[in-house]
C-alpha cells in the first residue's frame, strides 16, 4: 500500500507531510489535507480496463486508486457501498429541455446516503491502523453512516450529537449500536468535543472536513460517472455536475476523483461542478460569489437539515471544485426545495432535502443561462427521502379523505379512468 | 410471450383457465390464482448460464420466467428492482452456533421494501395490457410500491388508504405523485372499495392476495437464492429460509419461484420455508398448528404493522409453502422482535419490525430445534428501519446527556479508548 499512498498535501499552505507524520489536518495552518499517490506507478499497474474486469459491484472496485490496502466488510453492508444507480428521467429532461439527463442517486446506499462512502474508507483505514474506537460529531447522515458501516465490521464507534437532535435520528445510531453521547451544546460544542476526546482517548477520529480520509470516499462517485461516460460514445461536451453543498466535503470530494483521474491521464475533459447552497446556509456561495476563498460563518436556517451548516469545514476546497472547473455556484430557496422533492417524486425518486437541492438549483441554472440545453447533466439526489419525512409532508398537497363509497371516489377523483 | 404464459390455475379447486379468460381470482370460487407457464419450452429455449449472461442486474434477469414479454422501465427505479444483497454476518452466525448464516436484506430495493418485487411485475404488466390506472389498497409498504413504480414509467396510480393511516407513510404515496384517497373506514373497506372502484373505472387493480402477478414478482428472491446457491459448492443439505408473514404472499410467492424451478429440472433440493408471524396477528400460524387449510381471521394487534393482518388474502398458499416443504410456521412476540431490531442492527442491518420478525423466528426455531446448527439459513430482511423510526426507538434504550467537558465524557463512557 506503501508505494501508491504517498503522503498528504495541504489545501492551503501545499506543504507536505508524510502518511505517518500527521493523521487530520495541516500542523501549520490546520488547512485541509489531500492525499497525494503515486500516479506514475499507478499508471503503470492499472488501467480502466483492469478496474472494469475487477468484478466487485461497489466503490472497492476502485481499491487502487484508494488509500486503503484491500478491501474490507466481505459479506457485510460494508461491502456494497457505492456504485449507486444512474436514472435518465424522461419526463423531467423533456420537461427541462435538456438533451441528456442523469439522476445519481445516492439514497440507494446502505444507510440510504452519500455518506456511506466516506464512511466505508473511514472504517477501512481504522482497521488499518488498528484503531480501537471511531468518533465523530453529527446528528444525521454522516453519523448513520459511520453507525452503520462500523457495525458492519464490528468496529466500536461513538458519536457525539447535540442534545436537540431530532429522537429519530439518534435512534438509528443506537439501533447500529454506536454509543450516543448527547451534548447539552449546540453541534460546534459537540464537534469540538469529539476532537478533545478523540486526543484523549486515543480514538480514531472521523469529522468532516477534519480527516482527510473521508474525502477520498467520497471521491468515489467521479470514477463511477467516469466509466460511465466512458461507455457512453454519443457525450462529446463535457458532462455539468450538480451537488448540494453543506460542509463542501462531497463536492471537494468529487472534485478531488476527477483530479485523480486527470494526473493518470485517464480523463479526456474535467465535468462542469455546480455547487448548491440552500439560500440561508451559503456561506461557501457567498465565497464563490465574493471571488475570494474567505468563508465567513452564517446562522444556518434551512429545513434542508443535511447541508444547514454555520461554519462549513470544508470550503475552500468546495469554492475551488466549482471555480477551477468553469462550473458557479447557485443558492436556492427552502420553497424551491420542496418543489424539487415534488418533481424527483414523480418519477420515483424518493429524495431529502438536500437531495432535492441539487436539482432545484439545475433548474435555476437553466433559468440563467449557466448551462446551455445541449450539455449533459448529472444531478446527484445524496439522501433517501425516508430520512426527512416530516419536509416530505411539507411538498405536496394532503390526500382527499371520502366516505367509503363509489359515489364519493367518483366525486373526489382527479384521475378518472 | 404467448407461448411461455400458459394460463391461470385455482390453487383451491384447479381448475385452469386461459390467460384472457380471467383477471384475478377463480371465478368459480374466489381461490389465488396460480400463473402457469409452458416449462418444457422454457427448459428448451433457456439456462441458467443463459440467465446469468443476461448482464440484468436486477429481477428482470429473469425476464424468460416472468409473465410479461420484456423489461419495463429503462433507466428508471423500475428497471433496478431486486438482485438485493445477501450478507452473512458472522458475528450472528457465531453467536447463533450455526455454520452459514445469510441475510437477504429487501431493504435495498427502490422503495425500500420486497414490495417493490410485486409492484415491479404489476406495473409492467399494466403497461402491456395499456391498463389508463392502477390502483391499490394500502396504507404502508405495498401503496409505496406501486406508487414509486408507477411514477418510474409515468403510469397513474390510484391508492385507497384508511383515514387513520400515518400522515408520514402518506406522504410518500403523495410525493410519488399517486392519487391518495383516505377511506373514512377501516383496511377492508378501503380493501373493498378499491376493488369496485377498478371494476367501475376500469382500473387495474394491484391489490395483494386478488392480483395474480404480485406473487410472479415475489418469487424472484427465490431465483436469485438459487443462483447463488448455484456458486456455492460447499453447500449440500437444503436451505432453511426464514420470513415474516403478513397476508402471506411473500411466503407464496418464494414457494413459486422454487416450484418453477424444480419443474425446468434446474433445481437440486426444494429449500425449506419457515413462515414467522407476530403472534397477536397469527391467523395462518394459527392453521398451520391445527393442521387445516382454513383460515380463521384475528383482531391484529402488533407493532410489526407491514404484517398486521386480520384476514390474510394469501392464506392457503401461504400454509403450504411451509408444509409442502418441511417448513413450519412460528409465532414470536412484539418484544422479541424489538430485540431482533437490536441485534441486526449491531451487524449494520436496518429493519423495520416486520423486517427483522424472521429473525426472531430463526432464534426461536434453534431454541425449538427446527433447525440443526448444521443446516445453511437464510433470513430475509423485508423492510427498511427507516420506515418506522418509532419502533426502532422502543428497541434500544435511549441515549445519555452530557455536559460539553471531557470530563463528563469519561464519567458517561461503556466505550473506553
């Protein structure tokens, strides 16, 4: 494993650091690390060709181009990560006018989100490094996913929540059985003290934006869209690629795969990155649209609880994915959420709300011209609607309530036969 | 496609009937209706190599065995139905003292249920009979289903729930764009008056235990089971196969497929079927124990509410699936499902109370010594956790409060570093 990983880099300062000398973020300015390899080496051993033949039907058929040595969880959730389904709504790219449309659809994950794949290579390297506990803060996804994938392999995890997470979500964390640690503090307080005890206790410590190994999971989804833009001779324009940012991990993250892929010479054109912000959680567009790479924090108000985020962890490298590609950021309304869960619905896409935000904020773009009808377009949903049902409710209409009778169907019908 | 569909045959009075003769049950006395298929020509033009060259990665490999005449739903949740994954956890096979443990978990499918399998055959079939609406009674699983499908290829749906029904499973009916109509009355009078408002409108109507294709769509875990029995040479006594019973068409339709595949000649041992049912919903179990075919409905009253049945429509077929196969049927408690949510969910399996009822059975059948600890078992998951958080929350006990200090942390800790 060795000699493909070769060290990390830092996002702010590029100093460089050894895999054994730091283990989250740059000692110098605390900037956010990536992961160098050794791509000419990488380049000799492998190809696309070798990645296709390897047969595992998940984001491990991508092990080399990993920071972990083999592949882990056989026979476990943690074994079908990834390599989630690309849809082509008819409906909604007629509807649109678009020429090509494709719906990657994260919910399909084992904890029903992306963050399964950060998740998995976490889990992975705690293995690794033969770490006792995993630790994170987080009252949604990110914490399920570490739940549940360190269920999968039997690895202890603890996480920490603020006391006002919504009861449901912490259930699923201790359905997985993670030990839940409530703080009596906002989630800054909680994210903070994950970090304090990780130092502690020698835990191994999973924050977003804060070990730079959750960013190469969440690389993963670019190689996924690269193969399969590889079978697809017809797309000639480079691909334009929506995401709702929070933290600005995923998009960082899918920035990051297609940069892997362009040093090993494998990419012919770098995809469009679109960023979306929910319109009161915009601290990273409201970067992008400053011109500058400055994040400064905001009071984060948006039913869109997976990317309502004050202090996003992860924002220069999300300013970047979106600027260094000649894709923008968009900001959208909590209103244009909903309707975006609505419309994903109705062709049998079950999306959260900030699953629905990516696609609210294609059709904002289409509106000011970002992307022309001709360009193909790739819209993640990155959660499972299942997750949020109580927004669900808020996108729709409430159903007819009739007497049990044929005349009272009849006279409440809007589809009659 | 003529030539593979047979016919229909009454699995009460056998008589058979031909494939435009009748829709859904035996007209002569409301018996199931079995589909039947010309075998000896599908042995003839088929393999089992050919099917698993199909490169189909979903139930719609096993399109040659199914009554419709070709895949529905090109690069749609529709088109991804199925071919779920089978885990086999071994810290639970360990814990159980048995020597192959699998879990085939159902809450991968689009909508997050083995109901997708039906709806999947339902909607296609819909499609090539150009039936203008489909419509279901259902408050839970089965109303999504179809609603998820339907919405996939564009097809109306029409779902007919009781008024009492929870807000939030109604909801995704709605954000799937079906028709709600909340019946103010109990399941069987929605149950009824879906089935003359199909006959009225001219509706197509899904409903399980009436319509004969939701079984053809049930069966495939059974041909997917077979594959994989297929490429695991260590295994030679037949397989035990654990899952929950509601109205009992799951059961059935798992009976079918392995029937199907013992009539080509392709399979080597018929697997044994355990019917598990919650035992304050039981009314097959109940028969199944007195040795009869007569079904007796129950005032149901569990937590398991995807298999709360009353008066299950799939009651006969059901029973024999467990008899005809030297099965047997077992009631558990509501409490000792809860605990089966518990320990799948340590192994990173989410499920819903119905979901991990096999479970509970499996546990109770070693107890019982139904099952050696030699014999290969398999545990069906039918159901995500996500869809009944609150029961998830009555299956573990709750999270501790802290202060924001490390010091509170060390106090509240099981997990130490």
């Amino acid at each position: 494993m060795k000699n493909k990983f070769l060290g990390y880099q830092c996002s702010q300062c590029n100093s460089e650091y050894n895999p054994e000398d730091v283990i989250y973020t740059c000692p110098r300015d605390g900037g956010n690390l990536d992961i160098i390899y050794d791509y000419p080496s990488l380049k000799q051993d492998h190809s696309p060709e070798k990645i296709k033949k390897s047969g595992l039907e998940s984001l491990w058929r991508y092990l080399p181009l990993l920071p972990v040595g083999q592949v882990h969880g056989d026979g476990t959730p943690l074994q079908v990560v990834g390599l989630t389904p690309m849809f082509s709504p008819q409906r909604l790219s007629e509807q649109l006018g678009l020429r090509y449309l494709w719906i990657k659809d994260e919910s399909r994950n084992p904890t029903a989100s992306y963050k399964d794949r950060a998740s998995a290579v976490v889990v992975a390297r705690a293995r690794e490094i033969g770490a006792s506990v995993v630790v994170t803060a987080s009252t949604g996804n990110a914490g399920a996913a570490l739940a549940g994938m360190a269920a999968a392999v039997g690895q202890k995890a603890v996480i920490f929540a603020p006391k006002t997470a919504p009861p449901a979500k912490v259930a699923q964390l201790l359905v997985f059985g993670a030990e839940v640690l409530l703080v009596d503090g906002n989630y800054d307080q909680a994210f903070d003290l994950s970090i304090q005890a990780a130092d502690e206790f020698g835990w191994y410590c999973r924050n977003t934006g804060y070990n730079p190994f959750t960013l190469e999971g969440k690389k993963t989804s670019a190689f996924e869209i690269w193969e399969f833009l590889l079978s697809q001779e017809s797309i000639r324009s480079p691909l334009a690629i929506f995401v709702s940012v929070g933290d600005g991990n995923i998009i960082s993250g899918i920035h990051k795969g297609f940069k892997d892929l362009l040093r090993l010479g494998w990419l012919a054109q770098m995809p469009r990155i679109f960023g979306v912000q929910a319109e009161r959680s915009a601290a990273i567009a409201n970067a992008f649209f400053a011109g500058t790479e400055q994040i400064i924090p905001v009071k984060a108000d948006t039913l869109a609880d997976s990317i309502s985020v004050d202090l996003p962890r992860d924002g220069v490298r999300a300013i970047r994915a979106a600027r260094q590609t000649g894709g923008a950021y968009l900001t959208v309304s909590d209103d244009e959420i909903l309707a975006s869960i609505a419309t994903l619905g109705q062709v049998g896409i079950f999306a959260e709300p900030a699953g629905a935000t990516a696609y609210a904020g294609l059709v904002k773009a289409l509106q000011q011209d970002l992307v022309s009808r001709d360009e193909p377009v790739l819209v993640f949903n990155t959660g499972s609607g299942l997750k949020d049902v109580r927004a669900a409710m808020k996108s729709v209409p409430p159903a007819i309530v009739i007497e049990p009778s044929l005349k009272a169907v009849e006279a409440a019908l809007h589809t009659p036969g």
